[in-house]
C-alpha cells in the first residue's frame, strides 16, 4: 500500500505527486516519533539506568530508584561474592527521557493536576499568559515596526535615517535588556512583553524595509505614468502591492518572537509556559515539561496554518503557487 | 519593365496625405534631446544626442534602430521617468518635466497591478484624476469594451493572456485620454502570432479615436506597418540617423507586406539598421569556430 514511485520522489525541483507528498509530509512527523518510540520501548538499544524493584542488600538502594547500569552491575557482583541478596531491577531511561506514552498522559494530566501551591497558577492560565505576552509583544512591535519598515522601504530619506542605527541595534542580544526593562517597567508582564518588542522590531524593520525595496519599480513607473502622485504612490501601489509579501514576513516574524518569549518569561517574576516549565522539571515531571514543550510548537503551527489559510483568502489575487 | 522603387518613391495619394500631414498641429516637439549617464568607473556615456523631431497630431511614428540606440531611454525621458541632461521637449507647445497621465505609457512588462480587477486596473489614473467612483467606472468599462475584454472586467491580471493584458494596459493608458501615447517594445513579449493580432487591434483604435502615437520597436515589419513616419536611431552615440515617411498607403492591411513598397522601406531600414561592413576582418571575431563533430560512422552523415 505504501507503494512510492521512488525514482520520482528525487527528481530535482519538481512538485512531487500530490500521494507522495502527504506520505512525506506524515513521514516528517513519524520519523522522529518512531525514534523516540524505539529508544524509549526497546530495551536493549539505550536504555542506561537500572530501575530498582527490590533493594536486596544494597544498603542506599530504594525501591523505584534509577542507578547507572555500571553501579547496579558492580553492587551485584559485590554481593554476590559475600552471598547476600541480590538486588533485583529494571533497564531504564534517565528520568528526563520520557516514554511517548507517559508525554501523552500528561497532556491531559497536566491540565488536570492542581497546581501544588494556591500561588501557582493552572497550566492553561500559564498558557493564556504566555500567549497573552506574545500578543502584546509583537502587537506593539508590529504597530511601530511595520510602518517603519515601509517608509524605510520606499523612502530612501528614511533608510538612511533608520537602517544604520538599526542594524547596529539589532546584534544587541534582547535578553541583555532585561534588567533595564524590569529596573523601567516593574516585575510583571511588561518587561517580557518590553524583550519580545526588543527582540522583534528591529528585525521587523529591515525585514520589511527589504520586501518593500522589492516590489517590482516598474508598477511604480506605471503608476506615474497614470497620474499618481507621492501619497497614492504610496496608499494606493507601494502598500497594496507589498501586502502579501508583508503578510509572509509578519508569519516568520511571530515565530520569532515565540522564541524570545522562553527568554521573557524568565525575567522579572517568572510566569507563563516558562515558569511551568522550570518547576516541572523542578519537581522532575519531565513528561509535564515535554507535554508543554510539544504544546509551544503545536500552538505555533497551528497559528501558522491559521494565517497561512486567511493569507490564501485574503490575497486570492496572488498567482497561487502551490495548490 | 518599370525601374525598381525606392522607399523614396510615394505614390500621389501617399505624397498628398503626407503634405495634409505635416499641416496638423504639432503635438510633440523634442529639440536637441540628449542624455548622458555616469558610469561607475567615474567615466561618461552619451546615450542620446542632438535628438530633434516632431510628431503631429494623431501621427504614428515608430522608433527603431540597433540594441545600444536609446530607444527606450528616449520613451522614458519623454514620459518623464528620467530627465534630459540637455535639450527640451514641447507638448503641444509647452515645456514638459515629470510623468504626467497627459503622455501615457505602455510598457514592455505589462505593468498591470496584479492586486486590482481589470476594471478596477483601467479605473486607477481615472480616480487619480479626480473623478468619482461611480464616473470613473463607467469610464472604464468603455475603455474596457473598446478593448474587447467586457466578459474580463472582474478577472485579475494573472488570469490573462499576455496579449489581453497588453489590450487592458492600452485601454489603461487610453483611459486618462493622453496627448500622446508612448509605447515601449509592447509586443516584444508576444508571440507572432498574437503580436499580429495585437498590431491589427492598434491600428483599429488609432484609426478610430484621437491619439497619436510615439511606438517603439526592434521589429522591422511591425514598424513599417504600423508607422505613418520611421525614426531610425543609430547607436553610440544614440542620434538620429533618418527619419522614414513610409510610402505603404494607408490604411495598412496584412496584404500590404509583400507591396513592392513594403519591400523598398525594408531593405532600406535593413541598410540603416545593419549596415554592410567595411572591415572585413571585424566579422570573424564574431563567428562559430566549427569543427565537424559527427562520428564518422553515423547513419545521418550529413542533413543535406
């Protein structure tokens, strides 16, 4: 049933079959399942930590402890040579390797476990800060970022006076404000929301500013030739005619901002998705720390998809490119 | 047998039509034209020189001349989308500078803004002019319907034919009513056969309405069967090397391209456009070095 045309399937820049492709798209996702699925459920391929059912006479070992193989085997030996009882366990994973089975139990547990202190918050309200952080953070970023971009992109008075300082700004790591924003802003959600801006506006700039510089100039050209003047030049080709390439820029860009966000949330009172993540592995629940690891991505892509799919209603004028 | 003709030889009806011709009001006047760019290397090149001529109203004239000539910087600069470093152009007697909807432009890439319907395409200079929503549609729809493209009005340009993309860009630019209409290689992305359609088209509509018409081109052919009068540039520096009245009576029909006419001002052009080299050793540095590359056992030993 799994019958790919394999000579097809490597044909240089060529759209593969609309078959193959979803095969390879599920293939994209399974290959990395089935790896963890594999180190995680057969036993002998990595498997370095012995799960202690039964002490013996090993005098620190507890029931339900994981040792290295190479302990196990010497407090074994040791015993066996005075003839005493011989500890009894389990091949093991570290703990901070999970089965694919106990990350998805906690996918639902996770919601479901009360937080162990009445100050600590319940995963979803985590969640819902954290989106709320990056809402904000690229909200503000994009308010400012993308008129900027524009201008920069169609004006060369305005390159030249933002780009430089920009591009020197840029390379200055965000989480090095840190401080400086907690020191403005206070403990709460606005330094993260202050890191996010930092992090993605400058970017934002540029990035836009380049997609502006490529619309095509002729359109330009035409436009003049038809009467327009410097303000429907802009309103009426510049803006219209980047739109679809800004809207692509602006995908890219949030998912840049997600990764500032782990960095954020650090600062000041530690909150959000971050927070439940470093008590997680505080109290070891490594499966909880996948599980909200896994939601980040899942709650990126589907944002994606999300704005991919309004993206292809919203420019319907577009030649389509892939469907 | 009569003598071979010249493409200096008009029959009595071409010379009285010429002679009407050049009694119309002028509508462009170019004096002294010339334009030089800087190269990188901090050098200078003359792209255009000493350009004079004049255009009459509802007169066809077409630009031709070798790769290198400025044709396409002349139809800039006379559109306003570059300046002159020297010498002025009149419309209609006065002095213009900058692109102005009142010298439209046709361009080579069609330049539709793909964002807009075809309707909403040929509405843009009409709306920028001023006009209301509701004028500038009906406007456009005429224009649209001039062009043929009614069924298309709501299509976006993607969803055209390269030839129909270049009607909507004439029916555009005949939108905003220009003086003039300058037209830079439109055609030169068509292929023969929709460029012989599209060449009909034109000449339908500049038969029937008011504009006059500044058309560039590299193609021989398309010149002389559109163009009332030919000006042949020459490259480096770009001049005026002659400026042709074609002695192909009017009006043009297809029929026309084997008239002992047509063939006169073809040769001619050829002459001025490709001129028989004097130093003969100058061609073979421009020649395939061919050697025979066939296995000596092949069954196709040669294709003649």
């Amino acid at each position: 049933m799994l019958s790919l045309p394999t000579n097809n399937l490597f044909a240089v820049r060529k759209e593969l079959a609309p078959r193959s492709r979803l095969m390879v798209t599920i293939m994209s996702f399974l290959l990395p399942i089935t790896l963890w699925c594999l180190v995680s459920y057969v036993p002998f391929l990595w498997h370095p930590k012995v799960e202690i059912t039964a002490p013996g006479d090993v005098g620190y070992f507890r029931e339900g402890m994981l040792v290295d193989r190479e302990v196990f085997d010497a407090e074994k030996e040791k015993l066996s040579l005075t003839q005493g009882i011989l500890p009894e366990g389990n091949r093991a994973n570290p703990v901070y390797l999970p089965a694919p089975h106990k990350v998805v139990e906690a996918f639902y547990t996770s919601f479901t476990t009360e937080p162990r202190r009445r100050s600590e918050k319940w995963l979803h309200e985590s969640l819902w800060d954290s989106i709320q952080v990056i809402f904000w953070g690229f909200l503000i970023s994009s308010l400012f970022g993308v008129p900027l971009g524009i201008l920069a992109g169609t004006y060369d008075f305005f390159s030249r006076l933002f780009e430089p300082f920009i591009e020197f700004f840029r390379y200055l790591p965000a989480p090095a404000f840190g401080a400086l924003a907690v020191a403005i802003l206070g403990i709460h959600h606005a330094p993260k929301i202050a890191i996010i801006v930092i992090g993605t506006f400058f970017q934002q700039v540029l990035v836009i500013a380049n997609t502006t510089r490529k619309l095509d100039k002729s359109l330009l050209e035409a436009a003049q030739t038809l009467g327009a003047k410097k303000r429907s030049l802009l309103f009426r080709v510049v803006i219209p005619g980047v739109l679809p390439d800004l809207y692509r820029d602006m995908r890219i860009l949030l998912g840049w901002a997600w990764t500032y966000l782990i960095v954020a949330e650090l600062i000041g009172t530690s909150s959000g998705i971050t927070w439940f993540i470093t008590q997680q592995a505080r109290y070891k629940n490594f499966d909880n720390v996948f599980a909200a690891i896994i939601m980040i991505g899942i709650i990126g892509l589907v944002v994606d998809l999300l704005l991919a799919y309004f993206g292809r209603r919203l420019f319907s004028w577009q030649k389509s490119s892939n469907s | 047998m009569n003598k071979e003709i010249t493409y200096l030889d008009q029959s009595d009806t071409v010379k009285d039509r010429f002679t009407r011709l050049k009694k119309r009001p002028v509508t462009l006047n170019v004096k002294g034209l010339g334009k030089t760019f800087a190269t990188p290397q901090g050098g200078q090149v003359t792209a255009l020189k000493n350009i004079d001529f004049t255009v009459h109203r509802r007169e066809f004239v077409c630009v031709i001349g070798p790769s290198g000539c400025g044709k396409s910087t002349l139809i800039r600069i006379l559109a306003g989308l570059e300046t002159p470093s020297t010498g002025e152009i009149l419309l209609n007697g006065e002095p213009v500078s900058g692109p102005c909807p009142d010298r439209g432009m046709v361009f080579q890439g069609y330049t539709l803004f793909p964002w807009l319907t075809v309707k909403r395409n040929v509405m843009f200079g009409l709306l920028e002019s001023g006009r209301s929503k509701v004028t500038a549609e009906e406007e456009a729809l005429q224009w649209i319907d001039l062009v043929g493209l009614s069924q298309f009005a709501e299509s976006y340009p993607h969803q055209l034919s390269g030839g129909m993309k270049q009607r909507v860009a004439i029916a555009r630019a005949l939108a905003n009513q220009p003086k003039i209409l300058l037209m830079d290689e439109p055609y030169g992305a068509l292929d023969a056969q929709t460029r012989a359609k599209m060449q009909q088209y034109l000449m339908e509509i500049w038969q029937n309405i008011d504009i006059t018409v500044l058309f560039i081109t590299h193609d021989l052919d398309e010149a002389i069967y559109l163009a009332d009068r030919i000006l042949v540039l020459k490259a480096n520096p770009g001049e005026v090397n002659e400026l042709i009245e074609v002695p192909v009576p009017q009006p043009r029909s297809p029929d026309q391209f084997l008239s002992p006419e047509f063939l006169a001002t073809k040769k001619r052009l050829e002459e001025l456009i490709h001129p028989p080299e004097k130093n003969e050793e100058k061609i073979e540095t421009d020649q395939l070095n061919m050697v025979r590359m066939v296995s000596v056992n092949d069954e196709v030993q040669s294709v003649f």
